[in-house]
C-alpha cells in the first residue's frame, strides 16, 4: 500500500470530482459500499490513493447505486 501519511485530505466534493461523479453518488457509496472514507467531526473525508486503490482492487463497482451514465 502508498505511505500516505503525508497526503493531504479531501473532501466530498474533491472526491466526486477525482472520481468523476457527483456529490450525491459519494454519498450512497459510503452508505452502500466498503469506499475508504473517513468521518472527521462532521465531515467525510478522504485520501485520493486510498480512492485509486479501492478503484484498482475491484472492490468498487463505478454504476453501484447511481444514476450516473457511463460512457
């Protein structure tokens, strides 16, 4: 795994932009999928390799719960 102890944190709407997918897509992932998010106070927050490995391990299906069209 990527030493990410020095990567900065996201927020949600970098993390739907990183991904190409809207706000509310994240959303349903973090409460229908294992996607790596981390709830800080009141915020989620992530970092952008554990998005890319949670991605690359086949873990994520990208049309699980949204409305987003692929193309």
């Amino acid at each position: 795994m990527t030493d990410n102890h020095n990567e900065n944190w996201i927020s949600i709407t970098e993390a739907a932009t990183f991904l190409g997918v809207t706000k509310d897509t994240i959303r349903n992932w973090i409460k229908k999928t294992d996607i790596p998010a981390h709830k800080i106070g009141k915020l989620w927050k992530f970092k952008r390799s554990e998005l890319d490995e949670w991605v690359k391990s086949g873990k994520s299906d990208l049309s699980v719960c949204t409305g987003d069209v692929r193309i």
